[in-house]
C-alpha cells in the first residue's frame, strides 16, 4: 500500500504552510498495528517524502517524520487508515486522552 499516493499528496498543505495555525488538520492517519504506533499527516513535502504532525509512540509529540523510513519498518508495514476522516490535532488528542482513562 502506497503511504501518502498522488491523489492525496496533492490535498496535502505543504510543509510549514500551517505553522501559524494552532489546530492544524490531520488529513492522512497512518498506524502500525503491532507496536500501537500512529502518525497523524498535516504536512507534506511530495520532493523530500517528509511529514510534519503529531506522532503517537512511546509519547505523543508533534515533529517532522518520513514516509521512506516508515516504508522500511518491518516485519508488518504500516499502513494508512483508508476509513480516517480529517480532524483536527485537538480531536485526536481529546480522543486519545478519553480512551486512556478507560
């Protein structure tokens, strides 16, 4: 599965174009389901393959990630959420915290 392909790319503000904003959109979700990792796109650079968003691992942080490395994780790939609707960075951290007091 291709992680961010063309048709998405192209809706994808590019990087630092929502530094100014302090609720950007997550507009792709990606996950690897054997580690609970997630990131969580609101900016792309098509040329350098690199995204800037929120990253939920061991912490949960925002940062600039690549999509060549996480191609390279294995055994089991990570994937993109082909059911994720765009929220915002606040959405998903509301969420995330509603879940952790389960």
């Amino acid at each position: 599965m291709e992680l961010i392909p063309a048709e998405i790319a192209a809706t994808l503000p590019a990087l630092y174009a929502t530094e100014n904003n302090t609720d950007p959109i997550a507009i792709v979700k990606l996950f690897h389901s054997p580690s609970g990792w997630r990131w969580y796109v609101c900016e792309y650079s098509k040329e350098e393959r690199i995204c800037f968003g929120l990253v939920i691992g061991f912490v949960s942080e925002k940062g600039y990630f690549s999509i060549e490395e996480l191609e390279e994780i294995e055994p089991f790939r990570v994937e993109r959420d082909l059911f994720w609707k765009p929220k915002s960075l606040s959405q998903v951290e509301a969420k995330l915290n509603s879940t952790k007091h389960r």
